[in-house]
C-alpha cells in the first residue's frame, strides 16, 4: 500500500494530482472553485431484460451532494403528520448506542427520529431499541415501516443461514429469508410500543423459510406516498415484497434470500391498529382480469408477481414521485450477499404497472442495498430527489472509502442528490459524453479523491456522523474548498494538535505524485504556521 504523510498544524483541504515526479518546487496558485458537475450514471441492462425503457425519464445524474449519517442500515423512513421522518434501523450505531437484529432469541430493533428539511443538515436521534426474538431463525430485521395518523407501525422479517453448504460463509449472507413476524405499534411516537401478536412461527402471512419453502412477500416496503399517506390513491397502505415464483425455472443457493429473490409481489391494507397484524384485512395483487386491469384478491394463495426476473429481482421500495406523477420502484439484485451489487430504478404511471426502466446500475455502490426516495426529499419539479440506502457492509469493503461508487458511499444512511433526466437533458461530464470538470480538485487526476484517509484526531464540529476513524478525515479530500468558517463540514480540522496533527493519504497501488495543493483554512484558530510535507 502506497503512503503519504503530511505531518501539519491543524486544518486543510488536499488535492494530489497523479503523474511523473518533477523536481520540486513550491508557490501559491490562484483557485476558484467550481460546482461538481452532474454525471449520468451509465445504464447497463443486462440481456433479457423484461422492461422496456422509460419514455419520461432518461437516466439518474449524480450531483455529487451527498452525505452519511450514523454507522447503521436498514433505513426506510416514514414522513409523519408532525413533520419528522420515522425510521427502524440496526446493525450498527447512532452515536455510541448499538442494535444487532441477529443472534436468534437476542435479536433486536432500533428506533430513530429524523429532524430537519435540509438532507446535508439533518438531525437524527435514537429513540432506543426493542426486543425481537428471531427463533427459531437467526435474524430478525426492520422492514415495513409506516407513521399515519400519528400511529407507527413497525414491521420486521426473518432471514436464515443455510449451513448445508461447506462453502456458505465465504460465499452468502442470511441465504434463507423467512416471514414476516408481524408489526408492533407505537400510538406516542416511539415513546412506548405494543409488541407484535404474531411471532416467526406464527406469522402474518402465511408462508415460511423453513424446510425447504420460500416466501413472496419477503422484506415487504410500505410504498412511500409523501407525507401521512397523503398521495395514496385510495387510503389505503401498500406493501411491497420480494420472492419466489411457483416455479423456478433455476433454483440456486441464496435464490430467495434478504436481497435476491425472482420475483415482486403486492399488497394493501386500509392502515389502522386492528387492521394492521390481521391477514383478513389485506388484499393481494392477483394478476390481471379479463380486461387487463388489476385482480385483487383476500386469498393470499391467489397472490401473483406484479413483476418478474428469473434471478434478477431482489430487495424492492416504491416511492410516489407526486410532481410527476410517477412511481419510482427501487430493486438490488445482491446476490450471492456479499459481493458487488446491481440496482435498477423502475417507472410506471400507476401502482401495479407497467414499469419502465430508468437505469440498471451495476456494481452500484460498489455494494449498495437497501435502496429508496424519501417523498420529504422530492422537489418541486420532481426532477431532484435524493437516493437513500445504505452500502459496503461486508469485511472485503466496509470502512474502506476508496472502495465507494458513487463516491459518498458507505455503511450509514447515506443520501445522494440525483437529477431525474428527461430526454433533452444536456448534463456537462455525464457518462458517454460531456465536458470533464474544469475545477482540478474534482478531476479524476485528482488521486487524493480515493485515497485512504488517516487523521492524528479530528474536532468534533468537523466530524462526519461517524464513530469510524476511516472516514474522520475525509473532508480534505472530498474536492470542496469553502472559505466561509461558518460551513466548515468539507474540511478537516484537528482537535487542539499542533506539532503532533498529522494527516496520511494511502492507496491500494503504487501511485506517482506530481502536485501536491494544500489550502489552509483562513480562520486565525485553526491557521496552518508551519509542517513537513
């Protein structure tokens, strides 16, 4: 591994240009900045694909807005009636309190708060955690998640190891996704619940991982129609799944697991306490009828794909995108679990379709997951949005930032701004096209964009929403110059060091330096007065 020390006092911001090694020399440069510039990501379907793609909507463009908070996943926030989002989440920490969702009968949920209008300004809160016993499955996860009328519903999934398989550990997570166990509620937002009625082996659908068996409504999604329901076309609550066919046509290990599956199901429920943990209230997608129109059906046995792709599909959210009108399906194929992953975005004019493709993503993230458009964060032309999930949670990526695609990607909540491109969309540096970036520090020629990043400490005002120290110093090199000291969230500031703050770039492979920029914050307290480069 390549390495680079910078030993100085106390706060910079780091460009380092690639290239042959001249002698060396130092002076000060004139630099203005200039925005990211937008960038198509490249769509890529694969052959065989079953959607025709989308009249209306050309692509995502990355702006390059992005940002992370907490050190944990399985975010699907809910926008309540009081303004505040509403999320479950595990497997990590906010701050220093932790949830874990696996180990059987220890498994638990978290609850959080989401505060605040702004994306890159958001304040969440842990509201502590609940019990929710997973036997006799390994793990017990967050997943439908819904806030109306002041009353939280709060849906979980079981997921299972397959350990027939020598080779499993190295090769799969959580193979078996199993049922859904249920919701409990909260009638005080979050402040006290009323556990489940239903238990994994006493589910609310009718439908088990076990002995062979695979679900259909696996790690269902309420689909977010904004705020309290607000676009819901007829008041009701619907649940997305994802899962097996009657027939697989390729049956494979992990086909049907938390983040694979074939298949994607729908459902629907009038929401209220009585209603939500009582089989006889839903109604299931069940095809088309004699016209073409939708089939609904109380008989979950009639249930049918809304859509299918033999072993394409996985892990679904739908949001409705009010300004067009739209509805935007998010789906990861992960499979085998724990290598890179493919996410596509879907449209259609209606709920059950038809859907059109917008953009097939692959390596998204690299290992992105868990993928959705909070409704709070759609503008009012419908063309920005921001893409939430969460990425690089397995040993081979996780901590390593040089490892993200998009750049911004991580195990968090991590937020991406994105344009939703129509047809004559002229996006500078987009993928395929365009002019590159004219600012230096956001050239590709700028190593320091991926390098690793070691910090000697840093201020907490300056701090990501982290605990992990990888990610502690990133603001030096993220491309961001900002000379205001009231925004100093893109730069790195140690905490109190002098001769002893040191900052260190590392990469995977040899790299030539040829020009190193240092830019010194203005701000008297944190001025640089001397360091070893």
């Amino acid at each position: 591994m390549k390495r680079f020390l910078i030993p100085l006092v106390p706060g910079l911001i780091i460009l380092v240009l690639a290239g042959c090694a001249p002698r060396l020399t130092e002076r000060t440069v004139p630099y203005t900045s200039q925005p990211w510039p937008p960038k198509i990501w490249e769509s890529a379907p694969s052959p065989g694909s079953p959607y025709e793609p989308s009249r209306d909507i050309h692509g995502i463009a990355f702006t390059h807005n992005f940002t992370a908070y907490t050190d944990a996943d399985t975010w699907y926030p809910s926008w309540a009636s009081d303004g505040n989002m509403y999320s479950g989440w595990t497997d990590g920490e906010i701050g220093e309190e932790s949830c874990h969702s696996s180990g059987g009968g220890q498994a638990r949920t978290g609850n959080a708060r989401i505060i605040g209008d702004d994306p890159l300004a958001l304040t969440v809160e842990s509201l502590g955690s609940e019990p929710a016993s997973a036997l006799p499955y390994g793990g017990r996860y967050p997943s439908a998640n819904l806030v109306h009328d002041g009353v939280w519903y709060y849906g979980t999934y079981c997921v299972d190891f397959d350990m027939s398989k020598p080779e499993y550990r190295d090769l799969y997570s959580w193979a078996i996704c199993g049922p859904v166990p249920g919701f409990r509620i909260s009638m005080d937002y979050g402040k006290t619940w009323i556990p489940s009625p239903l238990s994994p082996e006493n589910p609310l659908f009718p439908e088990s991982g076990k002995d062979g068996r695979q679900v259909k409504m696996g790690t269902p999604h309420f689909v977010d129609f904004g705020r309290n329901l607000e676009h819901s076309p007829d008041g009701k609550a619907y649940l997305v799944g994802h899962g097996a066919m009657d027939a697989d046509p390729t049956p494979r290990v992990a086909g049907t697991s938390w983040i694979a599956g074939d298949a994607v199901y729908l459902a629907r429920v009038t929401p209220s306490p009585k209603n939500i943990n009582d089989l006889g209230a839903y109604e299931f997608f069940a095809g088309r009828g004699a016209e073409g129109g939708p089939a609904w059906s109380r008989n979950f046995a009639d249930i049918r794909p809304l859509l299918a792709w033999d072993d394409r599909m996985g892990c679904a959210t739908i949001t409705y995108n009010a300004p067009l009108r739209k509805y935007l399906m998010c789906v990861t194929d992960g499979w085998p679990g724990v290598e890179d992953m493919n996410s596509y975005i879907l449209e259609a004019d209606e709920i059950t379709g038809p859907y059109r493709m917008i953009t097939f993503m692959e390596k998204f993230g690299r290992q992105g997951y868990f993928l959705n458009f909070p409704s709070k964060f759609i503008g009012a032309d419908g063309r920005t949005a921001w893409l939430a999930y969460s990425a690089n949670f397995h040993k081979s990526y996780f901590g390593n930032r040089t490892a993200a695609e998009p750049m911004g990607s991580r195990y968090a909540w991590t937020l991406q701004e994105v344009k939703l491109v129509d047809g004559g969309a002229d996006i500078p540096g987009a993928a395929g096209g365009g002019q590159p970036p004219s600012d230096p520090l956001k050239s590709e020629n700028n190593i320091a964009l991926r390098a690793r990043v070691n910090v000697s400490s840093v201020h907490k005002k300056n701090k990501p929403f982290t605990e992990l120290i990888e990610y502690f110093g990133e603001g030096a090199v993220d491309g961001v110059v900002d000379l205001n000291p009231k925004i100093n969230s893109h730069e790195w500031v140690s905490l109190g060091e002098r001769e002893t703050s040191m900052i260190r770039l590392s990469w995977d492979s040899p790299q030539t330096v040829r020009r190193v920029w240092l830019f010194d914050r203005p701000d008297p307290g944190d001025h640089i007065l001397s360091g070893v480069l």
